[in-house]
C-alpha cells in the first residue's frame, strides 16, 4: 500500500527532518497505486497494477542545492537520502536563482477524491474492456485502447514550517477503431476523477461511429476553412497558449506575449472579447491541485477576460525580481462556452469541416505562437448542415491567437485533459496540405 494518510505522511517527513544539518530542507513524499488494461486486435494484450512511494529531499547551504530520493522510508534510509542530499549541496555550484523554502502558507483542500475510483477492481478495467471490444467486432471493427486508473498522494514540509497535503484519484481513457477495411479511423478520450461520470460503452460507441462514418475519405483542396473544433482538436493549441502566459519569458522578448520595445502585453486584448479563460482547482469537474511543488498556493485566476490579458504567470524568483507576488501557472484550464452543442454547431454551418482531432502538434515560430500539426481519426466535410462525406486528413499551420480571434461560434465545454474545452466554429482556419494518413 503506497497511500499514507496525513499523519502517517507528517511523521515520516518529520523525522527526515531531524536529522537535516543544512541551512534549509524541504521535503517531499508521494505514493500511488494504480492498475491498468490494454487491449489491442480486438484482445486484451496487458493488465496490471503498480504501487511506489519516493521522498524527494533537497538541502540547501546558502545558495548551494543538493536533491536526493529514495523508495525506503525506514530511519536509516532517510538518514541516508537526507545525508546525500547535503553532500550533493555541499559539492554544488550556487545557483543565481534559488529561492529559500516558504514559511507556513493556506491551501485549500483538494476535492478531486472520490473512494469508488480508489477501489476500481481489475473486473471493472476487464468490464472496460470487453464494452469497447464486443461492440466493435459486432460492427466490423478493431479496437485498440488503454484504461489506466490511480489513488495518490502528495505531502510537503520545509525546515521553515510549511507543510501541506492531499489526495486524488483519476482515470484516463482512450480508445481508437479501425474500420476493418483500413480506410476508417475513430478515436475517443475521457478522463475523471469520479468514476461514476465514465461511461465506457458510450465513449467506444462515439469512436465506432466515427471509424464508420470516416471509411473512404474523399481529397480536397488545402486552404483556409470555416471548421468546427472538437475540444480534442483544439486542446493541444489551447494548451500552448496557457502555458505560454508566462511573465518572465515575456519580459525577456521570447514569447508571444512579448511587446515591442519591451516589457509584456499585461492588460491588453489579444483575442476576441467573447473568450474568457481561467483556472480555479476547486472546479467540480475539473479539480486540480490546490499547491504547488514549492507549497505555493494555488486559487482561481482569470487569464484572459473579454479577451484582455488578465494575469501573467510569475515564479518565485521572478517575482521577486520584479516587485510583485508570485502567481503560479494554471492546473487547469477553463475555458467559457455557450449553450450549442455540436449538432447545433452543424446544422448552423452552410460549407465547412469537422475536425475530431489534432496530432503531432509541433512550434513552428514562439513568437507568434504558430503552430504545425496534422488531422486525425475523422475528418469530414459539411455542406448544409449535414456531414456530407469523410475527407482525407490535412496538415494544419495555425496560431491559437489567430484561430481564437477568428472565432464564429462557442458551444458546450467537454472535459478534456483535465480541462474544460468548448466546442468552437472557427473562420479561416489554415490547412497547408494533405495527409495520407487515416
């Protein structure tokens, strides 16, 4: 069993610290306990489960950092990692940047654990399964996927008397259908905290539909596109962009944020004003850590608000260096939609393209966020309002600044990556050329 409650966590990292000599210690400890199911040709091919625990122990001597960890938490063995921690600090160049340990701070407690996720049984992940393998040999299709469920914990103290805790669970779901004559593709996601909310048969119908409906791709021309963005399609640009609001890198002239002549684009509006995006870890479905790695707290922080740029994310030294608090990057990302779904989204489009998914999502300039990547797993063409047939996957070149100020329509947000995504029409989007790939 690799999940220590709080005390049981306290007190091992208490007696770490007992034996620290150095200026500052700060210690880490997390476990898991995890099981997994990977099926494949229509066959489970894999199933286990997994239990570990390490301490993280970094000293500090001035500006002098040493890490170490271990897997055993008897007193001698933490005696020995705290011990290698300080040799290691002791041999170390100093570090320009290293912040001293946080004194004691307020964190809310995390709310993404849910017992019935910790007591996922290997049948429930062979139940799993069996909902994604059986449905699709009725249909004349093969599938692929992988179920991974956890419980774990994390804990942190520090020789300046911080000290925090939590719990969480989760699942992780994918699943992709090929339709047996190898021309189609589907491809579905899920992830939760609470298994309750998963539902395996309907996640591999949706796949199964779309490895059907994508059978006999038609080539069209590349260009630009009015789309419609499953929330699996656009996350991967979405993401980028949060990341990327990042005051340092900024300040520096590295980033998108960056402005001419120096300092940051803080307060400025960057894309349409109908966007709205923050992070909150206390989100129901969406929860995240409430601290960060150094004990910093984490609370909801609007990112952008009507499309002006709310908040840039500071570090530690960074902050310090400029005057101001630190703010941690996001946990998660929330993005606002509206009330369409993506039927609605549809029926509302005279000529356009659904795209399911996007890959491979590779920089091709920081500056302005531009992005390459290709299609995937069902890509279709709409005329009218209706799906009027598959179309072969295309290369995409596109920045999610560009693509969220080209915006037409928001639709419902879906979980996605721990995150919540709307759906989204957009005008204009680049596609450079065609895949072969299904």
């Amino acid at each position: 069993m690799a999940i220590y409650n709080k005390e049981e966590a306290k007190r091992i990292m208490d007696k770490a610290l007992e034996f620290s000599k150095a200026e500052g210690c700060e210690i880490n400890i997390s476990g898991s306990d995890s099981g997994n199911i990977r099926y494949a040709r229509n066959t489970v091919s894999t199933a286990g489960a997994r239990s570990n625990q390490t301490i993280v122990v970094q000293s500090n001597y001035g500006k002098k950092v040493g890490v170490a960890t271990i897997e055993e938490f008897d007193d001698a063995s933490l005696e020995k990692v705290v011990r290698r921690s300080e040799e290691l600090a002791q041999l170390s160049p100093e570090s320009e940047e290293f912040m001293p340990p946080l004194g004691p701070q307020v964190h809310d407690p995390y709310v993404g654990y849910h017992e019935s996720t910790a007591k996922i049984t290997p049948d429930y992940r062979a139940a799993v399964a069996a909902a994604s393998i059986e449905p699709a040999r009725a249909k004349d299709v093969t599938a692929a996927g992988f179920l991974e469920d956890y419980a774990d914990f994390s804990a942190m103290t520090n020789s300046n008397g911080l000290f925090a805790y939590e719990q969480s669970t989760g699942l992780e779901f994918t699943v992709t259908m090929r339709s047996n004559d190898g021309s189609g593709s589907g491809w579905v996601t899920r992830d939760f905290n609470d298994v309750s909310r998963f539902d395996a048969e309907e996640a591999s119908r949706v796949a199964i539909d779309k490895a059907l409906q994508s059978r006999e791709a038609k080539a069209i021309e590349p260009g630009k596109y009015t789309v419609i963005l499953e929330p699996a399609a656009s996350v991967g640009l979405l993401q980028n962009m949060f990341f990327s609001l990042n005051a340092r890198s900024a300040d520096e002239g590295r980033s998108f944020m960056s402005k001419e002549g120096g300092g940051n684009k803080l307060g400025e509006k960057i894309v349409d004003e109908r966007i709205n995006i923050y992070s909150d870890p206390l989100h129901p479905l969406v929860p995240a850590s409430t601290w960060t790695g150094e004990g910093l707290p984490r609370n909801k922080t609007s990112w952008i608000e009507g499309g002006v740029v709310k908040n840039l994310a500071y570090g530690r030294y960074w902050a310090d260096q400029k005057g101001v608090a630190p703010l941690p990057f996001p946990a998660n990302g929330i993005m606002e939609g509206g009330d369409a779904s993506l039927e609605d989204l549809i029926k509302d489009t005279k000529k356009g393209i659904l795209v399911t998914r996007m890959w491979y999502i590779r920089t091709v300039d920081p500056q302005t966020l531009l992005y390459t990547g290709l299609t995937r797993d069902g890509t279709f063409y709409i005329e009218n309002g209706k799906l009027k047939h598959p179309i072969k996957n295309f290369r995409f070149n596109e920045s999610p600044i560009i693509m969220l100020n080209n915006l037409e329509t928001l639709g419902k947000q879906v979980r996605i990556d721990g995150n919540l995504i709307p759906y989204m029409k957009i005008r204009d989007f680049t596609f450079t050329s065609l895949s072969d790939a299904v």
